[in-house]
C-alpha cells in the first residue's frame, strides 16, 4: 500500500513540473498580454499538482 503512495505522488509531482515548465516556457515567450492567462492557468495547475504530491506523502507516513 505504501508504494502505491510512493507512485501517486512521484506522477503528481511530474504533472506538477510539466505543468511549471509549460508556465515558464509561456512566459519567456514574450507578449504577455496573450499569454499571461495561460501563464496563471498552468501556475495554479503547478500548485493543484504539487499540493497534492505533498499530501499524498502524508497520507504514507501518516499510515505507517
């Protein structure tokens, strides 16, 4: 059960990088006028994602 919680949080932590690099990516690509909706979308995806990899290392430790 343990490792479950090891691989789910390892994938949000992945989704959570892609997510950052997409909004990063955005960013330095300039007129941010167009894109910095898409930049704030892909922020608080970061944050959803990476949120949720830290609580689901809670939940493991708090199970043991």
């Amino acid at each position: 059960m343990k490792k479950i919680y090891l691989i789910a949080s390892i994938v949000m932590f992945l989704l959570a990088v892609y997510f950052g690099g997409m909004a990063y990516k955005q960013y330095l690509a300039g007129n941010l006028d167009y894109n910095l909706d898409k930049v704030y979308i892909n922020v608080g995806y970061f944050a959803l994602f990476l949120s949720i990899a830290v609580y689901v290392l809670h939940l493991r430790e708090h199970k043991s």
